[in-house]
C-alpha cells in the first residue's frame, strides 16, 4: 500500500511565482501586511503596500472662480478614511464590529467616525471601548476607504468650514503611478483634478448626486438629478451617458458595487410620496401639509450592463447583507441572522423633542440627537425641484419626528451625537432613526463588550 502522509512544505518554501499570485490579488493595505508578517523570504519579497496618492495630501482651493477676502490663504487638504470589520474568534453576539478611522493631520491619533458620515463619535467616560486593539486577539480586514477633502485657512481658521466646501470626494489611482481626484461641490457641480494638475476643471455643468470609483479599474460612475448615469475612464473622460432611470422617484440615491455588479440605492422621502389633493391649476397647490422629508421607503435597484438601465429588484438578490448608504462612501458586508437585507442610511431631517418639549412649545427644540442645522423648508412638495417654502413663511415651525427617544436610549446613543442615522430592515418592515430601533446598532454602536481589553490578554 502506498504511503499517504502528508508532507508538511514551510511557508518560506512557497515557489516565488506562487507568492506573486498571491499578492497580486491583495488590494489592502491591512492584507499585505499580514503576508509580509509571515515570514522573513515573504517580507522581503512582497513590496510594501503603496497607496495613490499618499495620504494627507494639499490641493487648490477653491474649485473654481476668484477666491474671496475671507478665503486667502485657504486651500483644501485631502483625507483618507478606513472602515475596519473587527471580528471574534468566539462564538459572541455581534461576532464582527464595524468601526471607521480617520488619521488626525494635528497630533496622527485615529478618530473614531460614525461608518455613515464625517462626524466623530463621542466616546463617553467609562466606555469599554479599548484605546488599543491587539489584531493578534480578533481578526481584522479592510472593507472600504473613503475620502475627503478638509479645508483649511491658516489665516481665517472656522471648523463649520471643513467639510462645507465638497459633498463627496473619490480617488482612483491611474496608469504610471499617476492618480486623478473627484468631487461633488457644494452646488453639486462635479469636478476633477489629477496629478501635476494645477487647478481643478469642471465636468459638464450637470447637478450630480453621487460618484463612485470602481477600485479593479480605475473608472469613475457619476448620477445626476436628471436620473443619467455617467460612466469616466481613468483619464476622466466621459465614456457613455446611459439613458435615465425612469423609475427614479428622489434625489437622495447613493451608488454602489456589490460583487462588480453596480448598486443604486434610493431613499423615498415623505416629499415624493405625498399627493396634492386641491387640484387647483391656476394658483398651484395649496394643501400647505407640512413635509419632513425624511425617508419613509428604501428602494434597491440593479444596473443592467446588457440594456444600460437600473431596474429594481427584490431585497432577496442582496441576501444577507447589510448596505451603508453614507455620505463619504456606500459599501455592503455579510451578516449572520440578515435574511433580505438590511439598509443603514443617513437623514438629516430625523430630529426629536425629548417629552417635557413636546408638553410645552415654549421651551424650543432639543437637537442633541439630531442635526443642527435644520431649515425652513417644509414645502408643497408638488413640482418642487428644490426645496422651497412656498406654502409656508419662514417663520414655520420646524420639521420635527413624533418619536420620543427613552432615556437609556439616548445614554447609549449620546456618542453619535448628530448624526441622524436612519436604517431599515426589508425582512421585518422597520423604518426609521436607529433610537427607534437600535437593536440594529450592535455591529457598529455601542461597541460590543468582547472588545474590552480588559477581558483579552495583554
């Protein structure tokens, strides 16, 4: 009988051509770290991982037009951002955590990101969240980067300032290690700028709602509010202009890549749903119902690369995944327990009085656990491309949530103060902030108590 040992090879054995494969299918920083840890031959064999462009990096401010007064000196400093997913070896409840970083240009210490905005999560005294985590005790890989550009004034330093200026920004790295930036200004006018360039040059002046880059190839995607979808090469020339989704029924839509199929996702406001019922042609409408436009339906839909066209499809196609929507980034991660898909999302029209407040108007609105900058909007919401305030006079009440947080909720949600996170799971039909059903939070807030350092060797 022959002999059916196994013969065990030492990882340094591998054959170089067999490594090179390896490596060349690695796209993360965090992954070919791991690779160059194995071994002395693998370390000195694998290149260390080389990012375009390297990060912070300073680019010309502003996007176009003569800068004013107030603004010499400015310019605006590009950012990377990482979304980790922490995961348990043991058999715990989240087993994955999902936390976003950002380097601190000032002192290189990580802030802690809500995974879907720009704004910093709070960690209160007494939190059991570690101030270092030993990637030796969980298992710890990249989901996605984001980018932003910060801007920045030596002279005329305002922190309301640091992300006024740009919605949304992406980066793709271009053939002989040449790199080209995009971004959604703040009158969502889409502009490029790539390396060597001295200024920035804008895109057809279009209304664009999202970008995304596509990481394999370098290409950008582009929707605008008149529902077509732009497709860039890497030299950021448009490609093709696919015919306008139809069926989209709001401005609020976020793209993304699920398995190199592209994504849109759509949030129905309140705004897009409601219908005039005074049916008066001559003077417009007059039903004067005031709108929050917050969302009241999640909607996923499919490009279709044969006919160039989105077309819905039913939450059952996305499985168990869990989608961000955000406004940096959009991205998706396998869930246990997550039968036809869960959406996270922002909405900066949640805002809430606590109990005493909705007793008594006089006392004004508590915005702790929502955004701060909420307008005088409430419109007619009938053949209103933007928002207005046609029926009502400025001095209109505020939009305000009927929900009342409880108190231990609002506790342990204080650190994602402002932030205005909405989610809705398609399996169970809940809509709605994340205080109204925060038992949805638990892969990214509050930080679970197996990561306590406490409980982990040292």
């Amino acid at each position: 009988m022959g002999d059916n040992r196994r013969i065990a090879i030492p990882w340094s054995d591998l054959p170089t051509e067999l490594l090179e494969e390896i490596v060349n299918h690695l796209h993360t920083e965090t992954d070919v770290r791991r690779v160059r840890a194995v071994c002395r031959s693998w370390r000195y064999s694998t290149a260390p991982f080389k990012k375009l462009p390297a990060t912070p990096l300073n680019l010309p401010f502003p996007f176009g037009g003569d800068t004013l007064p107030e603004h010499d000196g400015a310019y605006f400093t590009l950012i990377e951002r990482t979304v980790y997913r922490v995961e348990t070896p043991e058999c715990k409840t989240p087993n994955f955590w999902l936390v976003k970083t950002e380097a601190a240009s000032e002192d290189g210490k990580l802030r802690i990101l809500n995974p879907l905005s720009h704004r910093e999560i709070k960690i209160p005294p007494g939190n059991q969240m570690p101030k270092v985590l030993n990637t030796l005790d969980f298992r710890v890989s990249e989901v996605c980067n984001s980018h932003a550009l910060r801007y920045v004034n030596p002279c005329n330093p305002n922190p309301r300032n640091d992300y006024k200026f740009a919605k949304k920004v992406v980066v793709a790295a271009c053939a002989d290690n040449e790199y080209a930036v995009m971004a959604i200004d703040e009158n969502y006018e889409l502009w490029y700028i790539k390396s060597n360039d001295e200024k920035w040059t804008m895109v057809r002046g279009e209304f664009f709602l999202d970008i995304i880059t596509c990481n394999k190839s370098g290409e950008f995607r582009g929707v605008d509010y008149y529902n077509r979808v732009w497709f860039f090469n890497s030299k950021l020339e448009v490609v093709s202009e696919v015919t306008p989704i139809t069926d989209l029924r709001s401005p609020k839509v976020h793209m993304l890549q699920i398995s190199d199929e592209l994504f849109l996702i759509e949030e129905l406001t309140d705004k897009y749903r409601r219908k005039c019922t005074c049916r008066n042609e001559e003077i417009g409408c007059q039903c004067k119902i005031p709108i929050k436009h917050t969302a009241v339906e999640i909607g996923i839909c499919r490009f279709d690369e044969e006919n160039e066209e989105f077309v819905e499809v039913d939450t059952a196609a996305i499985g168990g995944r869990i989608i961000f929507a955000g406004d940096d980034c959009s991205f998706s991660v396998s869930a246990q327990g997550v039968n036809r898909g869960r959406v996270f999302y922002t909405d900066k029209y949640i805002c809430f009085r606590t109990g005493d407040e909705k007793n008594d108007d006089e006392q004004g609105f508590n915005y702790v656990y929502g955004y701060v900058d909420i307008y005088d909007d409430t419109d007619c919401g009938f053949h209103c491309n933007r928002l207005c305030v046609c029926c009502y006079p400025t001095s209109a009440a505020k939009p305000v949530d009927e929900f009342v947080p409880n108190d231990d909720v609002k506790t342990v949600f204080r650190g994602l103060n402002g932030h205005n996170s909405g989610v809705c799971d398609f399996e169970t039909g809940e809509l709605g902030s994340l205080l109204m059903f925060p038992h949805y939070a638990d892969v990214f807030w509050p930080p679970p108590s197996w990561l306590s350092s406490s409980r982990r060797r040292s």
